[in-house]
C-alpha cells in the first residue's frame, strides 16, 4: 500500500495514526509534501481544511480518506473548506449520529473508524479516585463542584484548562486514575469515544453518562458503567471507586470486537487500489 500515507494534523491523534499504521501497513508521515498519485489518510483534517482544499486543486490526482471525529454540533463542521474535502473525497466516521448528521450535507461516509490505543495497564498505585480531562463547560464545571462537596475525603481530579495535546502526559495521568468520567461536552451526549478508549488502554474504569443512543450505548454497555446522572450513580457508597462490584470487560476484548471494523478498512484500501 506505498501509495497510501497517513498525515496527523493534531497530537491528540498521534497515537491513534500510530495503531492505524501498524493495523494497515502503512506509514505516518511527519513531514507532509503532497505528491502527486497518493491517497492520504488524515487525522485532525478540521485544522488544515484550506490547505488541503487547495492542495487538491494545485496538484492532479491527489485524493483524501477524511477521518472525521468532530460531532454535529462542532464548528468545524460549518466550515465551507471542511465540508467541501468531505463532500469531494471518502470519508471514515466515528459515530452513527455524526455520520447520520453528514449524510444529511451529501457527505458519504463510507466506513466508521474507532480510535484506537496501545493497551498500557500500569500496576503503579492508582492515587486519584475520579477523574475528568476535558474542556470547560457549566455542565463539567457543576458536576466537579458537586462531586467535590459529597466526597471531600476523595481525591478528584477534574483537568479542564489543560490542552492535554501531549499522549505521554495523559497517559500517565491517566494510569494514576482508578475511575475516568465521560462527561459529554454538548447536551446531545453524543459517546467521546476518543476518552473512553484512551481511559480504558490505561486500565482505568469509565463511568460515562448514557447517549440516548440505543446502539452505542449498548455495544459499550459490557465495558462501561453507564448511568442517567452521575450524582445519584455516585450516592451509592458500592459505587464509589474503590467499592466497584460490577465486572466490565476489558480494552483488548474491545479491540477483539472492533478487529471486523479494521479489516473491512483494510479491505477498503485494498479496492482502491484495483480500481
């Protein structure tokens, strides 16, 4: 696949292209001179769209797989360059209402991608009983305030002004924690599987607030602890971290059940190659 490369635009999905790379046999590029002929996998393409949108009318023959992981609501997806490259190239989603939602702007989605992570369980003492890394919102902001005041002999930790860019920071963040929180950023509550995955790859347990979407919900139901408000989940003394009775599965049997997704991708490739 040497006419394949893949380009990452933002560091938070370094390590996703690093997996991808390795699932597909081909490599991430670090420094991006378009040439002409090659198909370019991009991660983070919302940061770049009028280069690339240019790039694609300077030089023949040069197409793009979009990886988009920008839900509905983001502002990237009211940009005329971003839609444009989707709208003129393949694109691969990350959830259905996202691609429900680019289907509706004539965008083709054409398969779904699940981010994935180098799995990195650590045995160090896990010292941060709840946490969240995320950007600020009121919703994240009050649920902090409130998990502060019920469980003021607990070490929570909510990481909001961090850009949280650089993956061997989070992971180490991350493998310090013994409970994750996915705390959705807009009120549809679409999954940020992003933060799920990565939590999971570190060994930590994720308790997310339901979507409302029947068949993400269920697909993740055997690996998170999913509740309708997290206050009430977390009033139950059995709930707190160090008391959790319920058995989830683990990341690599994740990875296991996602393993069709990343060999129907590969085959993807492979037909376009023939054609």
């Amino acid at each position: 696949m040497d006419q394949f490369k893949i380009l990452v635009f933002h560091p938070i999905f370094s390590e996703n292209a690093f997996c991808l790379s390795n699932r597909l046999g081909i490599d991430v590029l670090n420094d991006f001179s378009p040439q002409e002929g090659f198909t370019y996998l991009i991660f983070g393409a919302h940061d770049q769209a009028i280069n690339l949108y240019n790039i694609q009318r300077q030089i023949k023959n040069i197409k793009y797989i979009i990886i988009n992981t920008e839900p509905p609501q983001s502002n990237h997806l009211r940009n005329k360059y971003f839609l444009s490259i989707m709208k003129e190239n393949i694109v691969w989603d990350y959830h259905d209402i996202s691609r429900e939602y680019l289907e509706s702007l004539d965008i083709r989605v054409y398969s779904k991608y699940f981010p994935e992570f180098v799995y990195t369980p650590s045995d160090e003492p896990r010292v941060i009983d709840i946490l969240f890394v995320g950007s600020k919102n009121d919703r994240r902001v009050g649920v902090e305030k409130k998990l502060r005041e019920r469980y003021s002999d607990k070490r929570i930790e909510f990481h909001m002004d961090w850009k949280h860019s650089n993956q061997a920071d989070m992971r180490k963040l991350l493998q310090s924690a013994k409970v994750v929180l996915n705390i959705p950023y807009y009120d549809s509550n679409i999954l940020e599987t992003h933060r799920i995955h990565f939590a999971m790859a570190c060994g930590c347990e994720v308790v997310s607030m339901y979507s409302g979407h029947g068949p993400a919900d269920s697909f993740y139901g055997p690996y998170v602890h999913f509740c309708h408000d997290l206050f009430e989940y977390f009033d139950s003394e059995d709930m707190l971290p160090q008391h959790m009775t319920e058995q989830k599965r683990k990341y690599p049997d994740l990875i296991n059940t996602l393993m069709p997704l990343i060999k129907h991708n590969k085959w993807l490739l492979e037909q376009l190659i023939k054609n």
